[in-house]
C-alpha cells in the first residue's frame, strides 16, 4: 500500500503549525534539539533541559514541545506554580494536547491535590487513551482516595498497554496528539517487521482517515475484521469510513452488530444518527439525537465541559436535521439552546444566520462580537462567527460592516485551503480536448437507456434548489440531495493517487469500453436507488459540481436529463462569497478564485452544447423569478413530462431540502435575490477584475 499523502492535502503536523525556524543551531533539526532536551530531563539534568527550552522557545514561543519540556523541567524543580503558569499558556494555544494536562496532572500530585489531579489525568486519558503513565498515576490517585473500582479500572487499562507492543502503543498516542506523520512512520515501521497485528493495522487505518483516504482505511480495517472478527472498536471505524464514504447501507449493515450488542452507546448512536441522515432518514435521525439528549446529565451551572460540547453539538444536529424537514420552529430553538449551551459555537450562530430568513436581535450579535473577539475561541469557531455576522448586519442595511465580516471569514477560510484555480482550468481543457463531437458519435448508444436521473448542476447558490423545488413537485419525479455517486466514479477513473497536473481522468473515457459504460450506469443506478423512496419514475440528482462531468454522464447515462442552472455572476458569485459551507466549494473563499471558477463554468458549458447540441438545458435563475409558468413549461418540456400545476406551486411541498436555500424555496417566488450584489458594488473590483467580458456574455 503507498503512503497516505495525497496531492490535494495537506498533512500538517501541530509542530509543522505551530513551530518558527530553530534559532541558533541552523544545521541541527529542531527535532533533534527537542530530543537532546527530553534526554537531558530523563538524566535529572533539570536545570539545563529548562535552560535550554527557553532559549529555544525565545524564537518558537508557541512551540508545544517546547513547552511542555519547560513545564516539565519546573515540575522536577518543584517550582510548581511556575510549571502551572507555563501549561496555562500551553492549555491556551492547543487545549487537546493530552500531554499538558497529563503533566497538570503530576504537578497536582506533586501539590498533593488529589481531586485536580485526577482531573486533569481524566482529561489527558480522554483525548489520549495510550498514555501509561497517566493511568498509572490514576490507579494510584484512587487507591489513595479509597475508590478502589475506579482504581482497578485504571489499573486495567495499564495492563491493556502493557500488552501492546511499545511501537504501537507510542504511535497510538502521537496520533491522539495529531503528530500523524510520525506515528504513520512508527506503526509503518512496525507493520514492516513484525507483519499483520490488529491494533497496528486499526492506527494505521485512523491515520489515512485523518489524511481522507479512505479507500486504504477500508482495506485495512476490513483485514483487521478477518483476523479479529470481534473486535468491535475495529468494526466502529469501518462502518465509519464506509459513512464518509457515503456507503451508508453497507454502513448501516456493518454497524448493526455493535447496535444489538450495546444499543445505548453514544458513540454508536451518533454514527447511526449520520448515517440515517446520509439515507435520508431524518426522522430517525431526530430520534436518536433526541434519545441521546435524554441520556445527558440534567444540565448544571457548573456543567462538565465535555458535557456541554456534547449537549451543545445534539442540539446543532437536531437544528440541522429539522430544518431539512421544514419545521423551522424547532430548528431555530435546537440552534438557539446550541449557541446557549456554548456561547462561543460559531456553527450554531452560523446555523441560525444560514436559515436566510432569521434575524438576530440586539443581545444575539453582542455575544456573537464578544465571543468573536475572545482570545479563547477556536479558528474554526471564529470562521463561522465571521460569516453570522456579516449576515447579522446585511439584515440591517450596515453593508459596509457585513462585508468586512465576510471579508475576514473568506479570509480565514483560504488561509487554510489548498484550493488551486489550475486543476479545475486543466481538467477543463482536457474535457474539450477528449471529449469532442466525433468522440460521442463513435460511442453512441452506449451506457444504461434508463432515462431516470436529472441532473441539475452549475455552480452553488445559482437557483438550482428552486429548479430541484419546482421538480420534485410533479408527481412523476423525486427530489434526492446532492448526490456524491458521480464524483465516486470520478475518483475511481483519477486513481488512488492523482496527478492533478498530469491527470489520467478524463483521457481515461476514451479507455472504457460499451460493456464498462454500461456496467458504471447501472451501477450508479443501483447506488442511488436508496434515495428514492417515493417509488416516483424519474429522480434528480442536484451535485452542482457535475457539470464538470458532463461527458461522463452522457457516456454512462446517455437518456438521462440535464439541466444548467445558471444566475447573474455577479449576484452569484457575491452569493457564494457570503456562503459558509459545510464542506468543499474552496473556489467560493475567494474573489478572483471563484471570478475564474465561473468563466471556467461558461467555457466548459459552451463546449458540452457543441459537443452534445441540445443536451443541457440552460436555465437562468432571473428567468424563473420574471416568468414562472413560461419557465415551469419549458423545464417540464425537455424533461418529457406534462405540465402540472403542482409545479408552480412549489413552495407548498413540504419534502426535505438539505441546501443552503431550504426555507427560501418554501416560500414563493419573488426578486429578491435579484441584483444583491449591488448593496457591495463598492468592494466587488477584485471580483469584476476576474469575472472579465463574464459579466456581460453569461447568458450566451
């Protein structure tokens, strides 16, 4: 099996985030300074391990490793306040580091503090399970205090690692900690020598779900099942890995043996709540997170923090799962008891903020500033917090402040993206390069005749949901979601380890026979058939990505309806520069990214219209909202169906919507999404400068 990086991610150590360059010793890794300094602490060289910390940390002032030696050595000192002081800095910059609090943890045995020792050694076994010394220090806490069970399930869990070989049981807790690259290295090593071992396999699974490659984790994980049919953790991350996947029956059916044996675990509840919501099951989702908020401890003044991240994340999920139904009353109340139970729960302001239709009063946008500007609240908090925001004051007409909120959340959200504008511009010359009229002539009436699937793609926030709204109420079709089944194929055809400079997709179409055509859309047909619970004869499958998969589409499916969903670029892109999304879409977190996204989107459409004359309909948003029926009509027409007046009065459908545009479509049709982009004319140059003669030959 090749190594876990992939191209398009990026693995980033917390030293590789949080480290500057070493600041005296140039030709000396700074690993290797680290390790002198850990060497010197494990000689009682105390003084010369904390000497030589803080001369590191003068240049690398938020290096953990650093740090943490510092305190360490302080500990040994017994200068135990001033060891406390350097981990509250540590606690600060990286709160899940486990070795912090297990060294809080000693200091407070060395205080003989008993119950803020076994704290913040509960807290340390919590994120980290593989940690010896904390579970002996636990076993030996509460053999002091009397509480001998929970001192002899301390002690079983040091036997557990005494078991495992050392290798495995010092990767495991380099992974809890983040430091994936050498963990992989470690257990890789391990595997190496001493051949197939069931726990080695199972971190080295976690660690490609970490890096996404989810295909190795699969493979390792269903090994580990036939050496250890058992072994239940082992089967947790497959049916785990196959719900990323978006397998969620053979997800659902490998979860079923851990839900017989022990119905009331949380985390097989939750796993079994994504997965329900993955088919579409929203109502069983609901109950679950429901049961599970039964469960939780009547919530106190002086509540458990893992408690309240645990109750605060239900509520999102019941929010979430809600408003996919349309009952908005309840989704704003989870949403609101969500940003109640965490004030600083940048998701669940989010959450309210991307209803479209909430407004946030007075009280709600001070504690969403105070938590924006607190020094304590996570990146990915302070993102979403961003976004709320500049929706919060948009309602109010304060523009200027709204875009400067949209501005810094784009901004934190590219920093961190390893979006790159010349993968999508080379796919898109290579699908015009392979895939031309005399192609498909040459391969006509290959792939499965079933005309079931619509597509309705184009770029997010185009109107493609009010398409999906308008269809899905005829009684012959049945709206799904987004549906991730064309991608897979996609993936297949790139390989496992893509070059997306020199890629083999899609130069791999001309490589597939009748026979591999056919079998790929019958099989997209058998995939997607769990989302079509209505029985109705036709389905849309509304992935706005497709569009950049046209060719395949039409090999594989070659009597399935497509439908372009195309708006204004300016109102559109705008649109999506104030759009957070759950995940993907890195081209929106950027005007010129999402300027050339949009004029790759018109060239490639161009080119599947001469390439298959009349197989896309082009469908702009601004013509729906001018002239509903004529538009209704001629959407129906290059469907094959009959016009029913159903469909003009989508907003009445009461079906599941899971997009962004969930409660706009359940409202009937009106302008105002028209021209929005002029509210931030002032700021939109970047944007027009990228958008080029677009702004003006969209339509063409």
């Amino acid at each position: 099996m090749s190594r876990l990086l992939r191209p398009d991610v990026a693995i980033m150590t917390a030293r590789q985030q949080f480290a500057y360059p070493a600041p005296e010793s140039p030709d000396v890794p700074l690993e290797a300074q680290v390790g002198d300094l850990r060497a010197l602490l494990g000689q009682g060289r105390h003084e010369e391990a904390l000497n030589g910390a803080r001369a590191l940390l003068t240049a690398m002032p938020e290096d953990r490793d650093l740090l943490l030696i510092e305190a360490s050595a302080l500990r040994h000192m017994l200068r135990i306040d001033e060891a406390l002081a350097v981990l509250d800095r540590l606690a600060a910059l990286q709160p899940q580091f486990s070795l912090q609090h297990q060294e809080r943890g000693l200091c407070h045995i060395a205080r003989k503090d008993a119950p803020r020792a076994i704290d913040a050694l509960l807290r340390a076994v919590n994120i980290n399970p593989a940690l010896p010394v904390s579970w002996r220090m636990l076993e030996g806490v509460y053999r002091l205090i009397g509480d001998e069970r929970s001192a002899a399930t301390a002690a079983a869990h040091v036997a557990t690692l005494r078991a495992l070989p050392a290798d495995v049981v010092t990767a495991t807790a380099l992974h809890s900690d983040g430091d994936l690259d050498r963990a992989e290295d470690i257990i890789r090593a391990f595997l190496l020598n001493h051949g197939d071992h069931p726990e080695a396999m199972r971190l080295l699974a976690r660690i490609a779900m970490a890096h996404e490659a989810y295909d190795d984790a699969e493979l390792l994980l269903a090994g580990v099942l036939t050496l250890v049919p058992e072994h239940h953790a082992a089967r947790y991350d497959y049916a785990e890995t196959l719900s990323l996947r978006h397998r969620h029956v053979e997800a659902e059916a490998a979860l079923a043996p851990l839900l017989a044996r022990d119905p009331g675990n949380t985390d097989y509840r939750r796993l079994a709540s994504t997965i329900a919501v993955g088919l579409g099951q929203h109502e069983r989702a609901i109950a679950l997170y429901r049961e599970m908020l039964a469960d939780l401890p009547v919530k106190s003044a002086d509540e458990a923090p893992g408690i309240a991240v645990a109750r605060a994340d239900l509520h999102l999920w019941l929010g979430h799962a809600l408003k996919t139904l349309g009952e908005l009353p309840g989704a704003i109340a989870a949403y609101r008891t969500s940003a109640d139970t965490r004030p600083d729960f940048g998701d669940a302001w989010w959450s309210l903020a991307n209803l479209k239709t909430y407004r946030f009063d007075d009280q709600e946008i001070a504690a969403m500033r105070t938590a924006e500007a607190a020094s304590g609240t996570a990146p990915v908090d302070k993102v979403h917090l961003s976004f709320a925001l500049g929706k919060a004051h948009e309602d109010r007409g304060d523009h200027e402040a709204a875009w400067t909120h949209y501005a810094a959340g784009n901004a934190q959200q590219r920093a961190q993206s390893l979006y790159r504008p010349e993968i999508i511009e080379t796919n898109t010359r290579e699908q015009i390069r392979i895939c031309t009229p005399a192609f498909f002539e040459a391969r006509e009436g290959w792939g499965d005749p079933a005309p079931d699937p619509i597509f309705i793609l184009g770029l997010p926030r185009s109107g493609s949901t009010l398409i999906e709204q308008i269809l899905a109420s005829h009684p012959q079709v049945e709206g799904t979601q987004e549906l991730p089944d064309i991608q897979r194929i996609v993936q297949e055809l790139q390989g496992r380890e893509p070059d997306y400079d020199n890629p083999l997709y899609p130069a791999a179409l001309a490589d597939l026979s009748a026979d591999d055509c056919r079998a790929l859309g019958a099989r997209y047909l058998d995939a997607t058939r769990i989302h079509r619970k209505a029985g109705r004869r036709l389905f849309i499958d509304k992935m706005p990505n497709n569009f950049r998969h046209i060719g395949l589409i039409h090999l594989i499916l070659p009597n399935a309806t497509i439908i372009d969903a195309r708006r204004n670029p300016l109102d559109c892109c705008v649109s999506n520069l104030k759009q957070l999304f759950a995940q993907g879409q890195e081209f929106t977190y950027d005007a010129e990214n999402i300027g050339r996204y949009y004029r790759t989107y018109l060239e490639l459409m161009r080119h599947w219209n001469k390439a298959l004359p009349g197989k896309a309909l082009t469908v702009c948003n601004e013509d729906v909202i001018a002239d509903l029926e004529g538009q209704v009509r001629r959407i129906l027409g290059h469907c094959r169906l009959d016009f029913d007046p159903a469909c003009l009065a989508f907003h009445e459908n009461r079906r599941a919507v899971r997009t962004p545009s969930s409660e706009q479509v359940r409202q009937p049709i009106n302008s105002d999404g028209v021209d929005q982009w002029r509210k931030f004319e002032p700021w939109l140059g970047p944007l027009k400068a990228a958008l080029g003669d677009a702004i003006e030959s969209w339509r063409g």
